[in-house]
C-alpha cells in the first residue's frame, strides 16, 4: 500500500483538469481573419488534420500527467518494497507450522527441519530493535530476542496439536496490534489445504511453503467402540480410514488379547469384533502399516467393560416399561434388584418425582435420610427446553420439579439442566429427574434419543460412569460437573469439573472424582492432519486478501518487505521532467506539421 | 582616370515599393523607375531582336564594362557607354488581375497591397514597351473582363493606360479564361502577353487558356504575385483564416501549420514554374516588398531569354 506524507496535497489533484479546461476556453470564438491564400490552408490541413488532432489530445494528456505528476511527487509518496535489504524496527511474528503434518518425511528428512532452516534465516535477518514473536501449533505468541527464539526454533519438533493457519494469523495479529513499529507477519508451513481458514488482517503476510510436493499419505481417522459399556462377553470397534486412495492394513487389539486384522480402503471403515475381557477400562489400539507420516498410523478408543445392570422397575410406567423392555432384549440390561428405577430404592436408584404432589415430602425426606445432597423443589410448568450436553440433547420440558442442592458442596453433581437450572443431578448412588418420564412432562420419552439415554442412565450414570470423551491433542474437552482429576499414567492433571480439559498429546485419559474413574478420555490426532494436500496460491490470497505466497527460500528476503518502504518522489519528479521534454518537444518544432 | 559623379536623385527602381510609392504619384513613379531601371540596364530588355546603335551617354556607376567606347575613351579621355535602339513593331498586351484577392496585404502598413503594386508594375512595363515604340495594350479582369485598352505605339497610349490602371478598384471572384480569350481577338499577330496576377484560381483552366494563347505564337510571361505574408504563415494563437473571395473558411493555430504551408506553398509555385516551363511560358514569381527595378529586370531579363 501506498502512503503519503503530505497527504492534504492530494487536494491539488483536480488540478490536472486545468489544461483540459484552458483547451475548452480558448477553443470559444477564434478571430476571423482575412487570408486569400485559405485554398492552401484547406490543402494542407485535410493532409495533417488527423495527426495534429491526435498530438493535441496528447499535449492534453501529457500537461495533465505532469500536474499529476508533480502534485502526487508533493504529496511526499512511498510504497513497501517486494524485497527489503534493510528495515526499519519492525515488529514481527514468525508462525512455525509443527503441527503433525510437519513431521511428514520429504527427501529423508522431516518437512519441519526445512521449515527450521528457513526460520533460521528469516530471524538470522532481525536487527536488536527489531520485536520478535515466536507461534507454533500450542497457539502462544513467545517473544524473544533472535537467541531465544532461534533457540525456540531448534527444539521444536511436531506435536499432536492441528495448527489452523487462520486462527495464527489473527492471533499474530493481535499480538502485532500491541506493538507500535510496523509489522508484518511471516507464516512457515506446509500449507495443508485442511489447516486454512479465513483471517481478517491488517499486516503483510508472507507465506513461505515448502516447493516440494507431498507424499501420498493414509491415515486412522476415528476408532469407534460403540455402546459402552460393553459386556464381558466383548464389543465391536470400527476403524475409519482418511487420505489418499488405497488401502492399508489395519490391526485392533485390546489390551493384551488376540490382535484382529483386515485392510482398509481410505475413506472407507472396517469393523473388528473383540472378544471378551473382564469389568473394567480397556484400551482398544489400532494401527497401520507406517508411511511417510507417522504419527496417524495409530489411534485409540477407551472401553469400559461391565455386566449389564439389574434393573427393577413398575411396569405400570407405561414409558419406562416399554423402554426397559427394549433394553432387555438387545441385552443392555436385565431384570433384578441392583438399580431402581423410578422410584428410591435400597441400592442405586433413579428417582423421578411422584405422581401425587403430596407424597414428594415423604420423598424428600427419603432422600435426606440416605444422605442425598440434593432435593426435590417447587413445581414449574412454565415449558422450557433442556441445555444440549453429553447426556441429553435440546429435549421438550413442559413440567418439572426444581432440584435444590443441601449443600453448596452438591452442586458438582448436575448431569443435566434446563434452562441453566439443574434437572438431573447425581448424589451418590441416587440420580434424581426433575421430570417423570412422560410426555406430559418432558417430550424425551417420545424422541429416537431416549432409549439410548436410558441406557446411559442405567448402565453408566447410575453406577457412576460418567462420560466416555474423546477429542485431539489441544482441543478444549468440557469435564463432567464430578470430575477433579485426570490421570495418564504417572501423569496426574488436577482439573475443574464443567470446565475445559486440554489434552497434551495423544493417548488414553481417565477422568477422576476423588479416587474413582468416572470416565475416560481419548484423544486422537485431528483426522484433517492426515490429508496432506497444500492449498493453492490463489486459496491463500483469496482466504487472506493482501497475502504474500513465496517459497521457503524466499521468505528471509520477504519477511521485512512491509517495513522496508521506498521513497516515490525522485521517481516521480523524473516522470515530471519527461513529460514536460516531450510536452516542449510536441509543442515546439518537433510536432508541428510538416 | 575619374568616374563621373553618380546623380543624387533617389533610384525609385531600388526603393522599397511602399516607400517608393510615397515619393510619387503613379506616372511620376513609374517614370523614376523606368528612368532608373534604363540607366542601370544599359543594353535593350529584348537582346533578341535585332539591334542598332543609337547614341552615347556617359559612364555611370554600375554600368557594365563590356558597354564602354574604349575608342571614345582613348580619344576623348572620358567614360561613354554605348547605347542601342531596337527596330521593333511588338505588340505586347497586359492582362491584369484586380480580383478582390488583389487587394490584400498582410501587413497595410509596411507592405504595398497586390494591387497596389501590379498597377505600378504595369504602367512601369507600359513605358518601357512604349519607349522601345511598342504597342501596349491592357486588360483588367476579375469574374469578367473589367477594361480593356487595345494596344498601341503612340506616346498618348501610356496616359491613357495610367488613367486605366488609376481607376481600377478590387472585384470579386477570379477567372481568368475570359480575359485571355480576349487577348486572342485583341493580338492578332503574334505579340507578348503579360499575365500578372496572384494565381488564385482554377489552375488548370488558366493554364489551358495560357497554352492556346503560346499555340498562336505568342510569347507568354506569367507574373506570379504574392504577398510575403502568403509565403510564411502568422497571425495570432488561433484563428479562422476566410478567404475574402468565396468565404470558406479553416479554424487552426498557425504555429502548428507554419512548415507545413511553406511546403505547400512553394509546391504550387514548384508547380507552376514547371508547367509553364513545360508549354514554353516564363513564371515568374514575385512578392510585393520586391523593389520595382528588381522586378522589371527579372521580367525583361526573361523576355529577353534570361529565367
């Protein structure tokens, strides 16, 4: 962009008119004059009319340009250099792409140690007062001196977390918003088509990018274990396949059981059947034959192993008995005493509030004797729809009891809400519904989702499974309210229940409430990583208006070129004194008739 | 050996024409140059007819040595030059154009209008012819045939062409074929025919008309008359140039026409002088700010076989 520093002179601009309008005014009513020799006059004009015509309106163009000339050389111009050999103190943020993708081989090395190379030279290029800013695929802007980051640089390697390219671009500018020197922001990558977004900007971007093309690479996009928990007599786990085409061997094991194989077409999924194993969490791993990226050849799920519940329940419960029934007969559950559902029982039990309003403080009462931290309410028929989350979706609630926690401790027990108010809590072994499970009541008992809510209900939420999660490194996982730990390992994670768990790096995550699993974490690569294609010029320039595509080679001497700013006034003064030799050269003798 | 004294009367014939007609009235005028055209010119304006001496008269400066009577000078000790009269019954007729072009001058003040200066130049012609005992005639023309004075050799013809060439005032338009139809029933042997105008007409209809009058056997001399400001182009920064004839006009800015019309210009004169060479005719080209004497010699030079 070009910018002036006298830009109140480009007021002078219209100036230029001033020649077209002089030709206009003297054009009115030339004198006559008396000449017997006009035959002569008319014999040459109709010989030279066209060319003198065409060098008028060419002296009028050429007076016009000067002015133009001239004021735009008064205005005090610059423009940014393509190419700066030296700079003013900027401020720059150098993006490093280390996203898996970058640990892809090209030519027996990691794409990232090309993308280090050009790092190097780009900061080799910074000046002391120059600031600096260092952001890789873990989303934080570290400034530093050139040592420090070409430090930063040599350790980096690929990690698990995707990178998305807009996201660090806005970010960057952010962090260039802060700085008062000219900035400018300069992005190292391999340029995956799947790892761009729009970014609204307003400094230069240079985007650098590898010139070699990528490998063909096929890669684990999602293992799935189905219904959990599953029961000892085993479970089945699909294996979903993305890159490009072929197939790829694929091999399931669980734990130390018999490893399952079969070949896989990219984009397509193989199911592997498991056999049995005893209660408890099992880790499911899938893996490929390796390629030229290695980190998306394997993946894993978590599997909870457990008997079906032993449910007892009023079959006059015209909803809850049909339900059950279901469940009952694709095996999820079995007749028995272990779990009571509807009503409180002596063991686990899910409660829903009575039909006769007046039997609910006999029921509260309950519920306090067995130590319950939460209680049923007031009655509110005001309709409301319940808050989307792990356990429910967006559900018709026309009726409900509000829960009241005893204590303030009892409000990490909220497993659903309506309205940001509690409707279904867990205290110990009780769970309580704000609403019976009739239409009447709620629409949840004629959606498609409400036997496999009743499933989660009975066989996890009750018997204190609270979520089986999954995500990729890096994403933001939403806990359950109980949850106070997460465990990898030796590695223990203190956490806040309801808020955001960010996962490090791949592999098998359980969730902790005090000393108990409640649920488990897994956590994949970003399926996207693995389609290596880059995005073409014209996606960059279109997605980021005003960016600038080089190869990697070129990035150093790209990287200062929007704080490297020349002068235009000699060149335009030059242009001044041009146009005014050929305005003199057309006027005089040189464009006259001949 | 002494040079007589040089007379201190002005050469009319070498003043500038504008100057010279403000010392003297028509005749007056044309008598000072003819006077001093003779005096400088010394041998007959028509060498080739036949010749004989007539008289002595002294030496004066700017006479040609060859002319001296060596033998009067060996004798006498003094300067006489010899001088010849010649045996001549011409008949010679000037066809004059007083177009309303004729009356322009580019600049009123400095410069003789062509009219002004063709009716000097024709009267200072005039007696020269009548002096050699010619008969001179005249035909004024515009669109028409204005005056006609048949041709004559007596002494009373001249004043009687001055009074002719006196009244003459500005026409209209120019065709000159009439008047040099009228030549042919006005010569009817074979004669000089001097056309003086500023050749602003149809070219090629005049030329056909010049060359029936050279097909009867006479002797043709085309004065081509200009203005010096019809050779070089001015006027101010813009204008519409109408000719006062036809009315037609062009709008320009003459420094943009300048080299471009001085080609033009000298290209009719080129062609001209090129077609009247061609049918046996002299053309002769002459601007106003030409001396008188200038241009008679220039005239009787080429009748007498100089171009």
């Amino acid at each position: 962009m070009s910018s002036f520093l006298h830009p109140w002179v480009l007021l002078g601009l219209p100036l230029a008119a001033v020649p077209l309008i002089l030709h206009l005014i003297q054009r009115r009513d030339p004198p006559t004059v008396e000449f017997p020799a006009v035959r002569y006059l008319v014999q040459v004009t109709q010989e030279h009319q066209r060319r003198l015509r065409l060098r008028h309106w060419l002296l009028l163009l050429i007076r016009a340009l000067l002015i133009l000339a001239l004021v735009l050389a008064a205005a005090g111009p610059s423009a940014p250099l393509r190419e700066a050999v030296s700079h003013t103190p900027s401020a720059l943020v150098l993006v490093v792409d280390n996203s898996p993708s970058s640990g892809v081989i090209v030519a027996g090395a990691p794409r990232l140690a090309q993308l280090r190379t050009a790092a190097h030279r780009v900061l080799e290029r910074t000046t002391p007062s120059d600031a600096l800013w260092l952001l890789t695929s873990d989303g934080v802007a570290r400034r530093g001196t050139p040592a420090d980051l070409l430090a930063a640089v040599d350790s980096l390697q690929p990690t698990g977390r995707r990178m998305d390219l807009g996201e660090a671009v806005t970010t960057a500018g952010d962090v260039l918003r802060s700085d008062s020197r000219p900035g400018s922001i300069v992005v190292l990558t391999d340029l995956q088509a799947t790892a761009l977004s729009p970014a609204p900007h307003d400094f230069p971007v240079v985007v650098a990018r590898a010139a070699e093309p990528a490998p063909p690479n096929i890669g684990l996009a999602r293992v799935d274990a189905g219904a959990q928990p599953w029961t000892p007599e085993g479970g089945a786990v699909t294996v979903a396949l993305t890159g490009d085409s072929g197939t790829a061997p694929v091999s399931v094991v669980s734990g130390d059981g018999p490893a399952r194989q079969a070949l896989v077409a990219a984009g397509g999924a193989g199911r592997f059947e498991l056999g049995g194993a005893v209660p408890g969490w099992w880790v499911v791993r899938a893996s490929k034959a390796p390629d030229e990226l290695r980190s998306d050849d394997e993946a894993l799920a978590l599997v909870r192993v457990a008997p079906v519940a032993r449910v007892a329940w009023d079959p006059g419960d015209r909803y809850v008995s049909a339900v059950c029934d279901v469940l009952e007969s694709s095996g999820r559950l079995r007749r028995g005493a272990e779990l009571n559902l509807g009503s409180l029982g002596p063991g686990l039990s899910i409660v829903v509030p009575p039909v006769d309003p007046a039997a609910l403080g006999s029921l509260n009462r309950q519920l306090e004797r067995r130590g319950a931290a939460w209680r049923f309410g007031a009655l509110v028929t005001a309709p409301g729809v319940s808050d989307s989350g792990a356990l429910t979706g967006r559900e018709q609630v026309v009726r409900r009891y509000t829960l009241e926690p005893l204590r303030p401790s009892a409000a990490a027990g909220v497993l659903a809400t309506v309205g940001g108010a509690p409707w279904v809590v867990r205290t110990g072994d009780v769970v309580l519904l704000g609403s019976r499970l009739d239409p009447s009541w709620t629409g949840l008992p004629l959606s498609a989702r409400f036997v496999s809510f009743m499933d989660a209900m009975i066989n996890r939420i009750a018997r204190g499974q609270l979520a089986l999660l999954s995500g990729a490194p890096g994403d933001a996982v939403l806990l359950p309210d109980l949850v106070t730990d997460v465990a990898q390992g030796e590695h223990r994670w203190v956490v806040e229940g309801g808020a955001a768990f960010h996962p490090p790096a791949a592999g098998a995550y359980f969730l902790l409430s005090g000393s108990d699993t409640v649920g488990g974490l897994s956590v994949n690569l970003d399926p996207r990583e693995s389609a290596l294609a880059p995005a073409s010029e014209d996606q960059v320039e279109t997605l980021w208006e005003g960016s600038r595509v080089v190869r990697l080679g070129q990035a150093p001497g790209a990287a200062f070129a929007g704080a490297g700013r020349a002068s235009l006034q000699g060149p335009l003064l030059w242009l001044a004194l041009l146009l005014a030799l050929v305005e003199v050269a057309l006027a005089s003798g040189l464009g006259r008739a001949r | 050996m002494t040079a007589p004294a040089a007379s201190s009367r002005p050469r009319l014939d070498l003043l500038d024409p504008r100057q010279a007609a403000h010392l003297a009235g028509l005749e007056l005028l044309t008598e000072g140059v003819v006077e001093g055209f003779l005096t400088g010119l010394h041998r007959s304006p028509r060498r080739g007819f036949s010749v004989e001496f007539a008289e002595h008269r002294m030496y004066q400066p700017g006479d040609e040595l060859r002319y001296v009577d060596w033998k009067l000078l060996g004798r006498k000790d003094r300067l006489y030059v010899k001088q010849y009269e010649e045996e001549t019954n011409l008949r010679a007729m000037l066809v004059t154009d007083v177009s309303r072009s004729m009356a322009w001058s580019g600049d009123a003040e400095t410069v003789l209008s062509k009219l002004d200066y063709v009716q000097r130049l024709a009267a200072a012609l005039a007696l020269l012819l009548i002096r050699q005992r010619d008969a001179v005639g005249l035909i004024a023309f515009d669109e028409t045939v204005r005056s006609v004075v048949p041709a004559r050799a007596r002494p009373a013809q001249w004043h009687q062409l001055l009074a002719t060439l006196n009244a003459l005032t500005p026409g209209k338009g120019t065709a000159a074929e009439p008047a040099l139809r009228r030549v042919v029933d006005l010569l009817r042997r074979r004669g000089l025919v001097i056309f003086i105008s500023d050749l602003l007409l149809d070219r090629e209809t005049a030329l056909l008309a010049l060359k029936f009058l050279r097909h009867r056997g006479h002797q043709v001399i085309v004065l081509h008359v200009m203005d010096p400001a019809e050779l070089e182009l001015g006027g101010p920064a813009e204008a519409r140039f109408e000719d006062p004839e036809t009315r037609q006009g062009v709008t320009l800015r003459p420094k943009d026409w300048v080299d471009a019309y001085r080609e033009t210009v000298l290209g009719v004169v080129k062609a001209w002088r090129r077609a009247c060479r061609a049918s046996g005719m002299q053309y002769h080209q002459i601007t106003t700010d030409t001396p008188f004497g200038l241009a008679l010699r220039r005239v009787v030079g080429g009748a007498s076989g100089q171009t």
